[in-house]
C-alpha cells in the first residue's frame, strides 16, 4: 500500500482527481468504480473542473456505483443516485448509457445483485475503485461481519452507520436500514484502488485498515491484500498511523 500524507482535505481531494484524470489521460474507455459519502464530494468537484477546463474527457468513461439505500427512488435527493447525477454526471460529459448505480427500488434483489455483477464482469471489470470508509471501518456498504461477502448484496445497516449517516436525513428514523452494496471480491478485483480518508472520526479505522489484522469485522482491512492501493489521508485521518 501506498500511503499520501497531505495537508488538509484541499490537497486530498486534488490529489485523488489528479490520479483519477491520470488513470483517464492513459485509458479514456477505463471503468471507473465509484463512491458516495461526504468524502469524495471534492474531488468530484475538481475533476468537473478539470473536464470543463483542461479538457478531461469522460466521454468513454464506464462507471459502476458502489452501493445504494433500498427503499429511495432515483428522485430522493437522499439516494446515491440523485447524488451522484446532481454532485457530478450532470456536470461532465459521460455517456448515460455508461453510467452503473444499483437500483434502490429493485423489484427482485436476488436477481439485481447478479445483474449488476454480470454488468460489471461485461465492462471487463472496474481499472480504478474509488474507496471511502466508514468510521466502522466499512468500504461501501460491507459492514463489518464475521464472514467477508463476495458480491453485490443486500446488508442490513448498522446503528453506528445509520446514526453515522443520519446527518443527511431531517431524521434517523428516515435513514433506510437495509442497502446493495457491491461485494469485496468485486473491489478486491478492481485493477487499482484509491481509499480516501479524511476527518478525526476516520483515524482509528484507517489504523486498523492499514495496521491491524485483516479481519471482516474491519471490512477495509482486506486491502492489505491487494497489490495496488493508495491511501490519500490528511492530517486528522492520519492522527494514529
Ligand atoms: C457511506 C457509504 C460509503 C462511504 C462511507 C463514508 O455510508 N456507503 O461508500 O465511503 O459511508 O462516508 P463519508 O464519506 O460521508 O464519511
């Protein structure tokens, strides 16, 4: 693993779109794996910029979401894939049709989880993942566990990340309690894999991810594992390391 120092969330979050318009400038068509949360908001920012103004192109950019709430429709300004259209596809040119979010509302989720595996095995399988994690150490919505789930898959929330995601809803009784979440193998198989962490409440997960024993109660801890993986951490993320 490669671990980034930087600053403050500024320096993170540019050198993280840095490396996503490097991993673009190299393959246009690359399959880029996607996440949500407060973390990556900054650098969907500067890579909108960097479209606008240094010519990033996403034209032939594939894209597949990490995860998604059961229960919110794509116009719930709390789903994933309202935040995702609103916070970034709406301002770059990606292609709709190459853009991958699991539904929210999916009539059967057996058979969604698959369909959106298939689709990722399809696309030739995610170039870059972009990771956060939560303060309980998950990586999308793989909680921690006492068995690592392979693949895309429905979880039942915990209550440190339903209150931990609260600070969205007007009320935690409004944040649903069960999501799909794509599974650690298919991350695992993601060719690189960027985890960004900012925040003091980040800093004894992040310890544990990169220090502790690789454990599913740590869900992130399964990194160590993989040969490409660069941590960009600023300073409060990066308290105990
Ligand atoms: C959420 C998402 C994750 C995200 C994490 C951290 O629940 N499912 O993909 O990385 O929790 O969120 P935040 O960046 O807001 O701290």
């Amino acid at each position: 693993m490669r671990i980034v120092f930087t600053k403050d969330y500024e320096e993170m979050s540019l050198h993280a779109a840095k490396i996503v318009a490097g991993q673009l400038y190299l393959k246009p068509n690359s399959v880029l794996g996607l996440a949500t949360g407060s973390t990556p908001l900054a650098m969907y920012r500067e890579l909108i910029r960097m479209n606008r103004e240094n010519g990033l192109d996403f034209s032939e950019t594939v894209t597949f979401n990490l995860d998604e709430y059961i229960g919110l429709g794509q116009e719930d300004e709390n789903s994933y894939y309202y935040y995702m259209y609103h916070n970034f596809f709406n301002h770059i040119n990606i292609r709709q049709s190459n853009i991958h979010i699991p539904s929210g509302l999916p009539e059967n989720v057996e058979e969604e989880c698959q369909k959106y595996d298939d689709l990722i095995a399809q696309s030739g399988g995610i170039d870059l993942q972009i990771l956060g994690i939560g303060q309980n150490g998950h990586i999308g919505f793989n909680e921690p566990d006492i068995k690592f789930e392979a693949t895309t898959h429905m979880v039942k929330l915990d209550d440190d990340t339903i209150k931990a995601n609260a600070r969205f809803f007007a009320t935690v009784e409004e944040v649903p309690i069960h999501a799909l979440s794509m599974g650690i193998k298919t991350i695992m198989h993601a060719r690189k894999i960027l985890l960004l962490a900012n925040g003091a409440a980040k800093a004894e997960a992040l310890f544990r991810t990169l220090y502790g024993g690789i454990t599913p109660e740590t869900p992130a801890s399964i990194l160590q594992l993989h040969q490409d993986v660069t941590v960009i951490v600023e300073e409060e993320a990066a308290r105990l390391l």
